[in-house]
C-alpha cells in the first residue's frame, strides 16, 4: 500500500527541485520492477477521433496497466460516448474499464440508472467525482435538486446500487474550495467512509508536494491506497490555464523548460515525457508503486513515458474473443 510504504520515509529530501542524478537511470534499469500503471483517458466526439482513440488503447494495452478510466463530461454531455467506449473496453479487450460519474446534470435516479448499466456491462470500478460547476473551474457550486451533492454522496449511492470498485478525487495542493487542510482531509474521510477504496490525486509537478500530502493524509488516520496522477500535457499555454484555475504550483525549472518552446512542438513532447518519467523514478524512490498517468488520449507520449521509466510492453497482446 502506497501510503504504508511512504511512512518510513519521513525524511525525504523536501527541496522541490529537479531530479537527484540516477533516480532516473535506477528506476529504468529495474525493468519496471514493482511498478503499477493506470491510464486515463476522455471519450472521442467523433467516430474518427473513437478509431483513434482505440488504436491508443490498444497501443497502451500491450503496457499491462492495472485499469484504465474514461472521463465524463461537464454536466453529463459525454454520457452516450463515455459508456460506448467503457463498455467496448469490457467487451474487446482484457483491460480492466473504470467509468467516471459525477454529481452534476443529473438527478439521483438518473445517476443510479447510469450506474447500473455499467454494472450490467460488466463494468465493476467507478471514478466517481463531485465534478466541475456548471459554469466552469472558478464558478460557485451549485448542487443538483434531488442529486447527490457532493462526491461522499455519490459513493453511498454507488455503493447501494453494487458492489463497486470506487476511486476518488484527493488533492495535494488542496481543492480551490477547500479552507483549510483539515477541511481537505475531512472531505477525503467522508468519501473513503462512505466506501471509497482508492484515491487518485490531482496532477502536481513536484515530488515533495506529493510526499507532504502523503504526510497529512497518515497523520489524518486515512489509509486507503492514494495514487499520484501525473500529467502528460504538452501544450504549455493551456496546462498553465488549468493549472491557475485549480492552484497547482507550477516549478520555475518547469516554466523556464516549457516556456520557450511554443514553436517546438516535437521538444515539448519529449521534455513532457522526460519530466514526467523523472517525477515518477523520485517517487519510486521513496516507495511508491503506482501512477496514474492522464493522458489527454496522446497514446505515444503515454507510451515513451512508460518506455523511459522502465515499464516495458508485453510481447503479445491478450484479447478477449468477441461473440
């Protein structure tokens, strides 16, 4: 468990900078070792960017990663596509499928009857999430009349529907609404109370984010499995917008490599795989095993990362017979 192996590693040098040499070329000479991967991806709008998108599944699929989830649009807009591409995953491939759900754009009912037809589909693991305000990141909440509220809500009623497999949310630098740490942790409670089984964080760029938040989380009592998301954006401009809007610290060092490279984009994506393989080596390094990696459906940079930690692809493809 991820957290129980971080306790022993309180001392963890907490500078924020770039790589110590060789955690890097540590991690890729072990071959993977003891390294578990998951992968997110967001349904296709269109039936070329679906065949593609498959292509990237399948691609990623050879990498044997523990699951691989499938976003859901502000307020539901991408329910039909959502459930065509998890459910497609069931069916053709061995991946384990997980299906985002949040509390906005639909009732209760609503929500319970979407949640059932994953299960019929053979769907067993749930992302389930508050989700974004109407309005956008930075626009005030407003809960759906005769919805689950809030993410805690939701997994209670996931969890009365089926007996789900449930991720949720965690955030390292804090959600933007949160108080205070002690509200955040509170939060995070209340969802692993109701059932969660896992957390998967908010994207962040700096190992001694993560490990601080691995901290507060112990000293908080929670012990549930928490799961770095790490970001596989190579567009600067527009992951700084969202980074802005959710207050994630961008790193000068990060700023200084990405910020010039506008016209390049063959160099952003290399420096974009790099960065994320070496924020994963300094974290295995403190005993973390599992990454989940958001993909924005760019199954080649997904791929070169994995390549670079040392998560090698499997010589033949298991494929579930379709009848």
């Amino acid at each position: 468990m991820i957290i129980e192996e971080t306790r022993n590693n309180r001392d963890f040098h907490r500078n924020g900078h770039r790589p110590v040499p060789g955690t890097l070329a540590r991690a890729s000479s072990s071959g993977g070792e003891h390294i578990n991967i998951s992968f997110e991806f967001f349904p296709p709008k269109t039936e070329k960017m679906g065949e593609a998108l498959w292509q990237s599944i399948q691609k990623l699929e050879s990498l044997n990663p523990d699951f691989v989830s499938v976003t859901y649009g502000a307020g539901g807009s991408t329910r039909e596509r959502t459930h065509q591409t998890v459910a497609r995953i069931v069916k053709e491939s061995s991946l384990k499928a997980a299906a985002h759900l949040t509390c906005v754009g639909s009732d209760k009912a609503e929500i319970d009857e979407i949640a059932r037809e994953y299960w019929q589909a053979g769907v067993r693991h749930i992302v389930a999430l508050r989700g974004d305000p109407v309005g956008g990141l930075g626009a005030p909440y407003v809960p759906v009349d005769n919805g689950y509220a809030y993410a805690s809500d939701l997994v209670t009623g996931l969890k009365n529907v089926a007996d789900f497999e449930i991720s949720v949310s965690a955030y390292p630098e804090l959600h933007p609404e949160s108080l205070n740490w002690d509200d955040e942790l509170d939060n995070l409670k209340r969802k692993i109370d109701a059932g969660a089984t896992r957390a998967i964080t908010q994207f962040f760029f700096s190992a001694d984010t993560f490990m601080r938040y691995l901290d507060k989380a112990l000293d908080a009592g929670i012990s549930i499995p928490i799961i770095p998301g790490l970001m596989l954006q190579p567009n600067y401009r527009g992951l700084t917008r969202i980074a802005k809007l959710c207050y994630i610290s961008i790193p000068d060092w990060y700023h200084n490599l990405f910020e010039p490279l506008d016209d390049d984009p063959q160099t952003r994506l290399l420096l974009t795989a790099s960065t994320a393989a070496d924020l994963a080596a300094q974290l295995r390094a403190q005993g973390v095993e599992h990454f989940h990696f958001y993909t924005l459906n760019k199954a080649d940079l997904a791929f070169t990362t994995c390549q670079i930690l040392g998560v090698k692809a499997q010589n033949t493809r298991a494929q579930k017979v379709v009848t």
